[in-house]
C-alpha cells in the first residue's frame, strides 16, 4: 500500500496539471478575496447607516472573506481528483498501473489519500491566497482582520480539511464516470449551475431546506462554517448542519462515489 | 545476470466472449523457458486479448492462464516476475520517459537505480528527461521495452514488439531478444507477420480465430515440402502415383505430389514407362505455409 501511495504521489508530481491548477486556484481566491475585502471593508460604515440594507458586522468580515477559499475554490480541487483518476483511462495508462499493481482497490485507495492530500495543499495555498490578500486589505479599510483569533485559525483549518475532501469526491467521480470529458463536464454542471439552483430552491421552504442542507456544496458550507453565499443570503441560513456534520456528509459523498466506481469501470476489462 | 527464476506460462482451455463474439477459443499452450515463443496470427485473431488475460487486465470467460501455477495477480513481485510490453501508448504524454519508469518502480518497490540502467540498455539515456508525448513510434517501443525490463524479470510477454521499427531497431531487437532467451528467460513475443520474427524465434504458436492452428517447432512449420512432376500421359502418372501411396493434386498444368520423394516418383515413372517433362522439388515458404494456415481471402490492414 505504501508503495502504491509513493507511485501515485510521482505519478501527480510528474506532470504539470497540479501546479497550473494550483496557481489558477491561489490567483482566483485571491483575487475575489481582495475584491470582497476592498467592497466590504469600504461599504461597511455606508451599509451599517442605511435602512433594509444587509448588515455586516465587523466580526463576520474575516469569515466572509477567507472562506472564499472554498466557496469558490472548491471546484479546484474537486477538478484535480477526477483528472488524475480520468487520465488512467484517456492515456490507457492504467495498463502499465495495473501490470505493477495488480490489486486494483489498492491503486484507487493510494489515489484517494494521495488526492486528499493534494486536496490539504490546495487548501493551505487557497488560504494563502484568501488571507494574503485579504487580511490586509480589511486591515487598511480600517476592520479587525482578526487575524490573532482563535477562531479564525479554527476556521482556515476547516477550510483545509474541506479542500482536502473535495479532491476526494473528485478522485470518486472520475472512477464512475471514467470518460474525462463527461466527467468534466457533469462536475461543471453540477456545482456551477445545478447546486446553486437546487440550494436557491431549497432554501424557499422549510422542509425543502432539511433535504438541501445535504447537498455537497452546503454540506461543505457548513463544515466551513462561513460562506459569502449562506452569509449573504438570509433564507439559506435557515436550515445548515453542525460543522462535523457537513464534514461526514461530504466524506459519505466520496467515499459512495469511489465505492460505486469501483465496483463499477475500476473491475472493467482494461483493452 | 541474477534474475528471479523463469517460470513456464500456461494457457489451459482459455476462452474470451465479448458478448456475441468469440475472441478466443478455448486456446491451450505452454511457453518455456530459454526459447523465444511466436505467438503468430492475423489481425484480429485474439493475440492481445488472450495476452491481456494472461497479464490479468482481462477478465477470461473460461479457462485459466499462470505463470509456474500463479495467476498473475497472484504474483508477490508482479513486475519482477513478469516483464510486459503491450502497446507504444500507454504513456502519460507530458511525463517524461524518466519519471514514466519510475512511477512504476515505486509501485513494484524497484530502485530507483534500475530506472536508468534499463533506459541504458534500450538506449533511450540521452532523450529520458523528455515528455513522451514528443517521442517516435520507434522510441516508445524501447520505453515500453524498458518498463518490461525494469524489474528484471525471468519472463518477458512482448506484444508486436517490432511494430514500428526501422530496420536496423528490427535487427537490434532481434539480437535482444536472442540474448534474453540465452539467458535462460521465458520469451513469448506476438506478430502477425511471420518473417518479422521468423529469425528470432524458436517455437511458434499459431492462432487463427481464436483457435490454435499449430504448435510445434519453426522447423516442423517448414516441412511442407513436395515433388511437382509433369509427363505427355499426365492422367497415367497420377494413377501410378496414387498406387505407390502419393497425394496428388493437379496445380498449375502440373501434378503436386507429397508423401512421395523425388527420387521415387522418378523411379516409379521409369518403371511404368512415363517419360517425364518435368521434376523437381519445390520448398514451400514459411510465409506461405504461416498464410495457408491463417488463410483469410480477405488480409485486414496494418491497424490492430
């Protein structure tokens, strides 16, 4: 097991995807996060003295901003898991994969703590991204960007283990869906137009709201614990999981996609 | 060189269906060690798929395929018991020939070291820090050669190995796998040209639909001699010919005789007062005996 570990840690670190990734993520995250910073921070006072409009107080800022990590840089991550399992079949190199480790469970189990850890460096370089740029900015704009609190350390690890497990539930979609491009394409779908209208949805009645709080994005939310979406948007905050819930729900998620797909296109006759 | 032991491989009564077609039939062989094996046929006619069951990639319908009595996925040191090539594409394009080997030393526990001794051997040193992507089909046939060497194995199953080779990597190849098999190693390697591996192999195992049409040695293939003899009372000759125990067939304005050596046939027509037009030996080609047995009127192109 350990040798199939080592073999899919160079198989990642050999080729170039993982760090053109990771620097789109860190650009991205950073980028939205200086932007939020320079909104918020600035819009702060202005809001704060304006009837109806939402509020934000200066504690829930740094949250806001950092958790942009995974509230939109999840998908990076999610990306990297189904490349590195869907790029065994598109290169048909889970021929030489299997003739050195003929025990196929094993190489998808190696790719998964490999991804997850791929996933908590996705998530530390995220962070960096967020709180890098972000933190300064609030502090500029004259916010606390509480950056000696306890709490906020809570949180960035949160985001980590989160980033983490998305690289996971990736890593499951490209054993179900084994051809790259559909996986791509569904996994697009799903958490750019399809989630967010099903949380909108959800989030219009009551019980609506206790099936959608089990969705991966929400659930993800919730593990986090901030996000400008749930921040932003009173209804959907009517109905979230425990952090440690959200955390299950999503590790429940990968490991039913890596279980189904590995009884499924991982047992196929490799031709 | 301190190989693990080369171990027989067996087929016994494999059979592939993939769904409606019959891919392989019930083939039965064994491959041993210190011979290189032919495993011959056209197109099509199951080698890959029955090689890819073998190797445990592909699920047999029936029947079994081992390695000294061990299924493949059975093996403790799968790559150093068992050296593969199967095709010229399965590599990651933007690794690198380097980095190709060595993920899959890491996954069979092989040293790091084996990694640039085997690029060595398949004089492939000088371009290993290259992305494969840029590589020759000749150049992924000595990186696929080098993934099967990588673990030192006493077996060695070569698909097509000589498939897009210029001549002199042709020759090259030829004189490896002779050392190979030397140095008391299993060798089985597929073709579907015969005269591609006519000068390296020892044994051939011919299938044809799945099936096998013959086993034996290159010099059993070759026999197929027989006398072609001519005389003005044609019809008068074949009956003589037929008496003394001959197969004649009339070929060309000429009778084709086996079972029968020249020599007799010219005795036999002097005592039966038939002057002869015509006699002589006539060797069958190898080529012509491996088609004969393969015979599809319709030959499928280069594409596997």
């Amino acid at each position: 097991m350990i040798r199939a570990i080592r073999s899919e840690y160079r198989k990642l670190t050999s080729t170039s995807g993982w760090w053109i990734l990771l620097l789109i993520l860190v650009g991205y995250v950073g980028f939205t996060a200086a932007l939020l910073a320079g909104l918020f921070g600035a819009l702060g006072e202005q809001l704060a003295g304006t009837q109806g409009a939402p509020q934000l107080d200066s504690e829930s800022l740094p949250p806001i901003i950092y958790s942009t990590t995974t509230a939109i840089g999840y998908v990076f991550p999610l990306i990297l898991g189904v490349l590195v399992v869907t790029s065994e079949f598109r290169h048909q190199t889970l021929t030489p994969t299997f003739l050195a480790t003929p025990r196929r469970w094993r190489v998808l189990a190696a790719k998964l703590v490999v991804l997850f850890g791929a996933g908590a460096v996705y998530g530390v370089a995220g962070v960096l991204g967020s709180v890098g740029l972000g933190a300064p900015i609030l502090a500029l704009t004259g916010n606390d960007a509480a950056i000696d609190s306890g709490e906020t350390w809570l949180l960035l690890a949160r985001i980590v283990l989160a980033m983490a497990i998305w690289a996971v539930v990736g890593a499951g979609i490209g054993a179900l869906i084994p051809n790259q491009i559909a996986a791509i394409v569904v996994v697009l779908a799903f958490t750019q137009f399809v989630e967010p209208i099903l949380r909108f949805a959800a989030s219009i009645w009551a019980w609506t709201a206790d099936v959608g709080k089990f969705l991966p994005g929400a659930a993800s939310d919730a593990l986090v614990g901030a996000s400008f979406y749930t921040t932003l948007s009173p209804a959907a905050a009517t109905a979230t999981l425990e952090w440690w819930q959200g955390g299950l729900v999503l590790i429940g998620i990968a490991t039913t996609f890596a279980a189904a797909g590995a009884m499924t296109s991982w047992r196929k006759d490799v031709t | 060189m301190a190989f693990r032991a080369a171990s027989t491989i067996e087929f016994s009564g494999i059979s592939k269906r993939f769904g409606g077609v019959v891919a392989v039939d019930d083939l039965t062989f064994t491959v041993e060690p210190g011979v290189v094996t032919g495993f011959l046929g056209p197109n099509g006619a199951g080698k890959t798929t029955t090689l890819r069951m073998l190797l445990g990639l592909v699920r047999p319908t029936s029947g079994s395929a081992t390695f000294g009595g061990s299924a493949y996925h059975e093996l403790a040191q799968p790559l150093s018991t068992v050296g593969t090539a199967l095709e010229a594409s399965s590599f990651h394009p933007g690794r690198s020939a380097r980095n190709h080997l060595r993920v899959y030393a890491a996954a069979a526990g092989i040293d790091d070291g084996r990694v640039a001794n085997v690029l060595k051997t398949v004089g492939l040193v000088e371009f290993a820090d290259r992305k494969v992507g840029g590589y020759s089909m000749g150049m992924r046939q000595r990186l696929g050669l080098a993934f099967a060497l990588l673990g030192d194995p006493g077996v060695l199953v070569l698909d097509e190995p000589s498939n897009g080779l210029d001549p002199e990597g042709i020759r090259w190849m030829r004189g490896f796998l002779r050392a190979l098999a030397d140095d008391g190693r299993t060798v089985l390697i597929s073709s579907h040209v015969l005269s591609e591996v006519q000068q390296s192999v020892d044994r051939v195992v011919i299938i044809r639909r799945g099936r096998s049409v013959f086993q034996g040695s290159l010099d059993a293939l070759e026999t197929g001699s027989h006398v072609a003899v001519d005389a003005a009372d044609r019809a008068g000759l074949a009956r003589v010919l037929l008496t003394a125990g001959g197969v004649v067939d009339e070929v060309g304005g000429m009778l084709r005789v086996t079972g029968i050596d020249a020599i007799q046939v010219g005795e036999l027509a002097l005592s039966a007062h038939l002057p002869l037009r015509h006699l002589a030996t006539e060797h069958v080609g190898l080529e012509d005996v491996f088609l004969d047995l393969v015979g599809d009127p319709e030959r499928s192109g280069e594409t596997p």
